[in-house]
C-alpha cells in the first residue's frame, strides 16, 4: 500500500477503493509496523482505554500540585444537571472532558498525547461527548483515533504538532482539526466532508499563541482544549450541511507552517510572551517558583 503524504491523497485512497478514512490509516498501520490487524487494533484500544480513564477520573475532580487548575470539568458537569447550557449539552460535555482530560495531565495523570499533552483533551473530549449521541460500537471508537491519527500524521509530516515550534495553533489547533475530521466520519459523513471540517477547524486557530504561564501546560492550556472541542464540533456540523473550506486542507495546513515560522519565539511555548507576560502571570510565577521575574 502507498503511503500518504497530504491530505488529498488520504481522501482521494478513500474515495478511490470506497473505504473510510480509518481503513485508509488502519492498513498503512498494518504496512508500515508489520503486525495484523487484531494486533493494530489492540494497540489503538490501549490508548482509547487510557483516555477513558483520564476523563473517569477527572470527572472525581483533579487538581494540579500548583493550584492552578483543576475541578473545572467536574463544575461544568454540576452546571449541566442544574441548568440549561445555553451552548447545548453535547457541546459543554465535550468541553468538560476535554478540560477534565488536561486536568488529569496538569496533576501528573496518564493521558494519550494527541497530538501533544498540551492537546491532549480535544480528541477524547469529542469523542466521549459524541458517543451519546451517536452510540457508536467500541470498533466506531477506536477508529475515530485511527481517523484522527490519519489527519494527525499529515500535520505531522507537513508542519507542526508542537507548541514550541509552531506555537499553539500547532497543539490544539491540530488537536481540533483532528477532533473534527473524526467525528464527521463517526456521524456518517463522506471522507471529504471530513477533510473540510478538519480545514475550517484549523483555519479558525491560525495565529494560535503558545504562552503558558509559568511554563507550565495549565493556563491557559486547559482552557483551549475548551476552545478547540467546541469549534471541532460546530466545524464538523458545518461540513456535514455540505458547508465547504475555500482554501484546501493542505493549504491550511501549509499557511501554519508559515505562520508558525514567523512567530516570534517568545510566543512559542518560552512562558516569554502573551499570558505568560501579564502581570498576573508574572506573579503566578513568582508564587510558583518563588523567584523574581
């Protein structure tokens, strides 16, 4: 089997043999590590079952050994049962287990990087969110991480996945695209509906500042995984209207890298720039590792 490199190549593989974009990365899988396809699949439910219980666990409350985050995913959950979310439940689920899964990391949990721990909540946070909905089988799951792998590994290969390279439109703006791609595939759409919701996701994280306080991937990280769970679903609900992405996924992703390149380095993951130069985060700091900035 033929690799792919972009986007367009993985869309055209599925369109081509009629296939789904899962089954495109799940035989690249089965190619390029040797192993049968029991065995690429096992490998992929070990990372869906530590997600699992990241988000179980965050939503007992979690807190950071800072005190900086921590406890927001399960104060969302309570807000849910009391009132109603003006932005929807399924929407404020997804960013509730999107924030508890980047509480779980801040507090030195177990989470699957996806891409990054930085990002590691938008993925999971949608999937678990879109699951009540869309009751997907345990096999649907485990290739929406195949899926978001798919798209994961193009970004990879053609820009960024990290913060301190391309600032945080590399983190949890690929987190989100990804997220995106793999529900519209989960809710029945077609493997180019997929590519332009991952596009519309990314396009509207362009420009994404990596600017942690502290240096620490809590503020105003968790906060993003947010961000980034929200517009993946609202883009994915775009794409399968039959809304489109005028600029071609490949060409998003292109504009990151470039963008990415011109960012000034203070604003990529050095806790230099942005949020992390304000004076709260300046005194954040200061409390934290008790020295002067």
């Amino acid at each position: 089997m033929t690799m792919f490199r972009t986007i367009k190549e993985l869309v055209e593989m599925a369109e081509n043999e009629n296939i789904q974009i899962s089954e495109v990365m799940i035989r690249q899988e089965m190619d390029v590590k040797e192993k049968s396809r029991e065995e690429v699949f096992a490998d992929m439910e070990k990372n869906l079952e530590v997600m699992e219980k990241a988000i179980e666990d965050s939503l007992q409350g979690v807190e950071s050994v800072t005190g900086l985050t921590g406890g927001d995913a399960v104060r969302i959950q309570e807000y849910m049962k009391e009132k109603t979310p003006l932005s929807g439940n399924l929407l404020l689920d997804a960013v509730s287990k999107a924030m508890g899964t980047n509480e779980v990391n801040a507090a030195m949990g177990t989470i699957c990087a996806t891409p990054t721990a930085g990002s590691a909540g938008c993925v999971p946070g949608t999937l678990f969110a879109v699951k009540n909905q869309l009751n997907p089988t345990r096999e649907q799951m485990i290739r929406y991480l195949f899926t978001s792998g798919a798209f994961g590994f193009v970004v990879a290969n053609n820009s960024f996945i990290s913060g301190a390279a391309g600032g945080c439109q590399a983190e949890v703006g690929s987190a989100g695209a990804m997220a995106s791609a793999a529900i519209v595939e989960m809710a029945g759409g077609s493997p180019q509906q997929s590519a332009d919701a991952f596009a519309i996701t990314l396009k509207n994280m362009l420009g994404l500042v990596c600017d942690p306080v502290a240096g620490l991937v809590e503020v105003p990280c968790v906060k993003r995984n947010a961000a980034g769970s929200s517009l993946a679903i609202v883009s994915a609900d775009m794409a399968l209207a039959g809304v489109t992405s005028r600029i071609p996924a490949d060409e998003v992703i292109g504009a990151m890298y470039r963008i990415g390149k011109q960012m000034p380095s203070s604003l990529r993951e050095t806790g230099e720039g942005g949020l992390a130069d304000t004076p709260t985060g300046r005194l954040l700091k200061e409390k934290i590792f008790g020295m002067s900035v």
